[in-house]
C-alpha cells in the first residue's frame, strides 16, 4: 500500500496517527494463520486486560476504532482503510477468534486457585468456587455444547464486538461485503454460515426474548 497523499489546507492525519495506520497496515500485511491448525502471529495481543479481554479477537476489534476515526478525517483515503478493515475481519471469521469457545467446556478446573486479584470480579462468598468473567464455560446445564460461537445462547460479547467491527467496516467502505454469506470458523465440519444481517437480527431476537437483559441469571440466555 502506497503512503496516501495528504495537501495543505485539507484535513489530514497527525504524524502519530500516520504511524499508527502503518502499523495496522503491517499487521494484517503480514501473513499468519488464525486456523485451529495454526496461530495468530505474536504482534496480536492475546495478553492485556486477563481474564476478560486477552483474547487475540479484542486486538482486532479494538484496532478498528482507530481506523473508523481516521476514515472521517480523511475519507479520499478508504481503499487503504478498508483493505485493513477486511483483514481484521477475515482473521475474525476463522477458529482463533473464538479459540475460548471452542476450548473452555465445562466450570474452570483452575477457579479454585485464581490470584487474589480476581477478587474483584467475583461475589466474596462465592470467590473459589465460581468462574471468572471471561471463562465461557461452553457446554454448561441446561444449554449443553454449542459449537457455533453467533448461533449460541451465550457468547453475546463474541457476536457484539463482531457486529461493532462489522458495522465500522460498512460504514467505511458503503457497500455489502460482509452481508454475502461467508463461513465462520471454517475448521472440517465446523464451518458455519452467517451474514452481517443475519448475526444483527440474532442477536437482536435473543436480547428481545429476555426483556430484563440476557445478562440476568434464570434466564435462557447464558450471560457469557
């Protein structure tokens, strides 16, 4: 990708944001594999912010603020945004970016010894025996193992900030991409399809099921 021109007197990006629009552009330039088979490469950030938040796909959703901001500043430049844009989204569509789904089945057999940090986050009577937020527990009564991380019942916050980087990209960009069919995970036979539609109306639908919230306990809805 060619350094975007910039003209005096018109809108244009600070030195800082130059550096950072180089630097998502390196990161998704750069070739890796986000299949069960393979791993995301060590630039996308799978440690800050335990136990909820250090997950590879945060990386990718969180670096598409930045993208939507300089994009209203300086909208000639779109092609460069929204060649990142996909990028971030084609690596959020395969089996990394929801490796927590797809690998914490069942309570945490390491809630028992969590640091004394955690403590924060979980009731004081409970602290021990009762997972962290951020463990997704797939698989847990009633709702049994869900492999589809949009179609089920919990991982609301997966499909959420899926929708957010979804909705900045067709912002940018102003066509539909993203609402062709195009398969998540795409691991043998979890391959699961979706549009961007179809993921905003489930989503919907599952929060206008439990009017108090999906969030709330004694609910269908799992809060994770």
């Amino acid at each position: 990708m060619a350094a975007p021109e910039t003209h005096p007197g018109l809108p244009a990006l600070s030195d800082r944001s130059h550096g950072w629009l180089r630097y998502l552009r390196r990161k998704v330039a750069t070739p890796d594999d986000w299949t069960r088979h393979g791993r995301p490469h060590p630039h996308w950030d799978d440690r800050s912010d335990p136990p909820m938040a250090s997950w590879h796909r945060f990386d990718l959703v969180d670096s598409s603020y930045a993208v939507g901001l300089m994009a209203r500043t300086t909208p000639a430049w779109r092609e460069a945004y929204v060649e990142i844009l996909d990028g971030l989204i084609d690596r959020h569509t395969a089996w990394w970016s929801a490796s927590d789904w797809l690998t914490q089945f069942g309570h945490d057999p390491d809630r028992a010894t969590y640091p004394d940090a955690y403590r924060l986050l979980i009731p004081p009577e409970l602290f021990g025996d009762y997972d962290a937020p951020g463990w997704t527990a797939n698989g847990v009564e009633p709702w049994g193992v869900e492999l589809d991380p949009i179609a089920a019942d919990g991982m609301l916050f997966y499909k959420g900030f899926f929708l957010v980087l979804l909705g900045i990209r067709r912002l940018v960009a102003g066509d539909d991409r993203w609402n062709e069919p195009f398969e998540m995970l795409r691991d043998g036979d979890q391959a699961f399809t979706w549009t961007h539609s179809q993921i905003a109306a489930h989503l919907a639908a599952q929060w206008q099921a439990v009017p108090k919230g999906c969030h709330c306990e004694n609910t269908k809805i799992w809060p994770f």
